[in-house]
C-alpha cells in the first residue's frame, strides 16, 4: 500500500469534516499519533534479548557501607538506584532479575564487578534487594535475563 503524505490525507478527508471541526480533528489525530509513537518506544523497553545472557544462580546485595564508593565502571555507587554487579556483563547492559522463592522482578543497569563469593551470580544495590523482596534472607535463588537495548 503505498504511503500518502499528510497533506494528501487532509485534501481526501476535507470535504468531510465541517470546517469548524478540522482543527480539532488534526489536533487530536495529532495527539493520537504522538501517544502511539511513545508506546512503541515504550514495549521495547522490557523486551529479552532473544540472544542474550540467562542465567539462574543465588543472588546478594550490597549497600550502605559502599554508598558513594567508586564502582568498577567508575561511577559511584548508589545504594538507592537500580544497579548491579556482574563478573562479565558490560558496563551499561539492563538485566531483568527475577526472584524465584516470590516472582517478583526488577531490571537493573550492571555498573560494577562481582560478586566475588562463589555461587552468586550477581550483588545488587539495595534498592534493588528491596523491590525482590529480599532484604531479610539477604542470598535469593534468581533468573538473569539480559534485555535488548
């Protein structure tokens, strides 16, 4: 079907709307369009990335005593944002975290590297614990899944 410009469009469809209501009819098409360009914009945002990094493992936090302590990537770590350490991830890639005692998730930004116990997989800011549901047992089983960007 080929594409028509707007133009085109409001010359086809002007002998049908009274000219009292073309006005509003562009600045709700307008409105309408504006809203479903944002949406898309919006599903990819928590989409898995087909080829991505999974993995399930044990997770932990970290917190207060490493506010403000500069992280691997050179940031400083806040324990109130939604970030992560992970030993290979690069810096930068969004991971949705699911507890799997609960279902609850999360999605990080990975901007550290760890965790350096063994078993674990990834050390969360707490913020992050906290939105799993995890900040009394401290060590949850997770699901990583790498997002798309």
């Amino acid at each position: 079907m080929p594409t028509r410009s707007p133009d085109a469009i409001r010359e086809t469809l002007s002998p049908l709307i009274a000219p009292g209501l073309r006005a509003r009819a562009l600045i709700r098409n307008s409105v309408i369009l504006s809203a479903l360009t944002l949406l898309a914009g919006c599903a990819s945002q928590g989409q898995t990335d087909p080829n991505g990094y999974r993995a399930d493992g044990q997770a932990s936090y970290y917190g207060a005593r490493h506010h403000g302590n500069k992280t691997a990537s050179g940031e400083r770590f806040d324990q109130h944002a939604l970030t992560a350490a992970h030993r290979s991830l690069p810096f930068g890639s969004r991971v949705r975290v699911t507890n799997l005692r609960n279902d609850k998730t999360v999605v990080v930004r990975i901007n550290d590297r760890g965790p350096y116990a063994k078993k674990r997989i990834i050390d969360l800011s707490q913020q992050a614990a906290k939105q799993l549901d995890m900040l009394r047992d401290g060590v949850v089983p997770v699901r990583l899944e790498q997002l798309s960007q």
